[in-house]
C-alpha cells in the first residue's frame, strides 16, 4: 500500500496554512502559501534582531543558521559542502553559469522549455564569446528528444543545461537521462529545478548533475527572497565566484588569496538571517511530509484539473508530454487569460497568466502568446479544484449570452 497523504493529513496542513483560510491558491508556481511555521520563524527572528542586535542574534542561532545547509543537502542526495545559498534562483543560476569559463566556437545545449532569464544569459554569452547555443526542440507529442540531444553533441560542446520542470508548459524534463549522457562525454550540467524543488523528490546524485539552482518561494514554500546554489565538489574548482568578499576568502593580503574548499565559496556574506531560517524551515516542513507523498498528492491533483477542465466546452489545455507536473496550462476561448486571472481572483481564487516572455522559443514554437496557468500544490484539494471549474464555466457562459 502506497504511504499517501489522507485527507486527514490535508487537513491538519491546510489547519497550518493561514492563507488557505483567505483564498484558493493556484498559483503555487509563482509563490507558495508557506506553513505557518515559516512565517513564525521569519518574524520571530527578525523581532529578537530588532531587540538584541543582527550580529548578537545571529551568534545565538549559528549553529540552526548552518543546519539550513544540511537540510538542503539532505532534500538533494548532496553533501552539505556542496550547497550555497542565494536571495534568489537567478543569482544562483547566473553564478554557476557566469563562473564557467568559455572559449570562442563553444557549444552550449539547451532545450525549447528554457526559462527567460536563463535564455538571457545564454545570449549574452554567446553575444560576447562566440558561443554556440543549440536548442533541443520537443517532439510532436512535446516530450523532450533524447535522439537529438545525443546527435547535438560535438568536441566543442561545453555545457548543457536544462530547466528541469518548464513554468509555461508544466512538462518534466528526463534529467536523469540527459545527465547520464553528459557524464558519458565528460560534459558539464546544470539544472534549474526552480519549479522541481519542493514539489517532487530531487537527487543530484542520480541526476548527476555538476550544478542545480532552485527558489524558495515556489513549491518549497518558503519566503521570497531566498533560493540556494548545488555545486558537486568535484566540480567545485570548474567555477569561478563572480563576487568574493571575506566569506568566500582567506589569508588575505596584497599576495592574494585562498577561496574556501567548499560551495560557500560562491556566496556573499550578507542576507537575511530571518529569511535562512525560513528557508530551512521550509525544507524541514517538505521533508516531515515526505517529498515522495507530496509529488503522489500533486500528480492525483493535477491530472484531475486536467480531466475537468477537458470536459468544459471552450477551455483549451496546452500541457503535453507524457510527464506533466502540477503545472495545468489552460485557455478559454474567446476570453482574454488576463481577464480570466482577473475574474478568479475576483471571487477569491489565485492562478497566473504565461505570457510569452517566461518561455519565449516554447511559447513560439507552439504560437502562444499568452495562457492561464493553475498550478496546484498539495495543500489543494478537489473541492478546490471544482470551484475552479465551476467560475470558468460561468465565465464561457457569460460570454457567450453577451454574444448572442
């Protein structure tokens, strides 16, 4: 028997979550409700500050600070010198990326799902050092080409990077083939996992991964403002920091040098105290659950959106691929995404709009501009789900009795 959340233990999560109480939130991709605990660690933290002093406060809590790696590292399958940590998933991804060292005719690989941000940065580089960047389009059933990944592959290829769960498609890369074929021609990797962490279980070690970004804000469910960097040791010394300071260094002197042997390296030391914490909180929160369960509880829930929204005349699901995520992708016809966005929320229900900017080559190829996105957590629930359902019906409705 599969070890499932039962609406019990959805219960007691939802009874944890003050902000399940105010709305339905389908937005868990952009940012999550976070557990109660989060917010009360965040607070708490920063009222003792206020009180005694940062410098003071954070001596006090040294030793639950540093914890906040090992959380990290065991959610990863890493080690905790393997783990940095940022205010945000882009400073950490530009980090790993912009520390690599390119030579003009190098190859990049990257795949049609790419996010914006990382997209930029590839076209920065290839702008500025000759790069190559080739991108792996999705098949006719938008699933990712393993083939053509393989068949892309030169002597001049340096680096291949994926995003692993797309925010417009809702689509789940196969990092863990994608990385055996790195491995197999020495290749370097890196994952984006903004969308994967916390939503389903991650293990650096079967993906075999050199690098891995992620947020908090999203299906981790922890604060904004935090996000964290995975560098393999082995790998630690193909980087170089961008930004040093006294935390990535030692024995400084006009000689030099000595960076620290551990991912930290790659950090700066000022951020918020209060916001680590959180953070740490949060994967203590994902992890109690059970990561297992959690991706279980997100694939029944999502793949009943999909069903129901199917049986709406007039909605349109764009996921595809045969490994969705809790990401629906959806469009009413003849209504604007953004009018929908603005109608739920009206009656007290979150999603988002996909603009064509998030995902620009998928949203181009697919000729999308833009869509609505739900995207549940396991804190949703199917009662949730059907009010969902019944707004958008009335809108179809609505509309079309304004038509005629």
């Amino acid at each position: 028997m599969k070890d499932v959340l039962l609406k019990s233990d959805i219960a007691l999560i939802r009874s944890q979550t003050k902000g399940c109480t105010e709305r339905i939130h389908f937005n868990n991709a952009g940012s999550s409700l976070p557990p109660d605990v989060v917010v009360d660690t965040v607070v708490d933290y920063l009222r003792e500050e206020a009180m005694a002093g940062g410098y003071e406060t954070e001596a006090k809590y040294i030793d639950e600070i540093n914890g906040v790696y090992d959380r990290i590292a065991r959610m990863l399958n890493a080690e905790r010198e393997e783990i940095a940590i940022f205010e945000n998933a882009s400073a950490a991804w530009g980090t790993a990326f912009k520390g690599l060292s390119f030579e003009y005719g190098d190859e990049i690989i990257t795949t049609e799902m790419e996010y914006v941000t990382n997209l930029i940065g590839l076209v920065d580089m290839q702008r500025k050092d000759g790069i190559k960047v080739r991108v792996i389009p999705n098949d006719a059933h938008g699933d990712f080409q393993i083939d053509e990944l393989k068949k892309a592959i030169t002597g001049k290829t340096k680096l291949i990077a994926v995003t692993h769960v797309s925010s417009s498609g809702g689509s789940v890369l196969p990092v863990e083939e994608i990385g055996d074929i790195a491995e197999r021609h020495g290749i370097l990797y890196l994952v984006d996992a903004c969308q994967s962490a916390g939503q389903m279980p991650l293990d650096v070690k079967r993906i075999k991964c050199d690098m891995l970004s992620a947020t908090g804000r999203k299906y981790l469910r922890a604060p904004r403002g935090t996000g964290f960097l995975f560098v393999k040791k082995a790998s630690q010394d193909s980087l170089k920091p961008v930004l040093l300071d006294f935390l990535a260094a030692g024995n400084v002197s006009l000689s030099g040098y000595k960076l620290r042997d551990d991912a930290r390296r790659f950090e700066l030391y000022e951020k918020s105290r209060a916001l680590t914490l959180g953070l740490g909180k949060a994967v203590e929160y994902a992890l109690s659950i059970g990561l297992d369960r959690i991706w279980e509880r997100i694939i029944y829930l999502s793949e009943l959106t999909r069903r129901m929204l199917a049986d709406i005349p007039g909605v349109y699901i764009h996921d595809a691929g045969q490994n969705l995520s809790g990401i629906v992708t959806f469009s009413l016809k003849g209504i604007d995404s953004a009018d929908v966005k603005t109608k739920l929320a009206e009656r007290g229900i979150n999603v988002s709009v996909g603009g064509q900017q998030a995902t620009p080559i998928y949203m181009d190829n697919n000729r999308l501009s833009t869509l609505v996105r739900a995207s549940l957590h396991y804190y949703n629930t199917e009662e949730e789900i059907h009010g969902l359902c019944r707004e958008l019906l009335s809108f179809i409705h609505a509309t079309a009795d304004s038509l005629q």
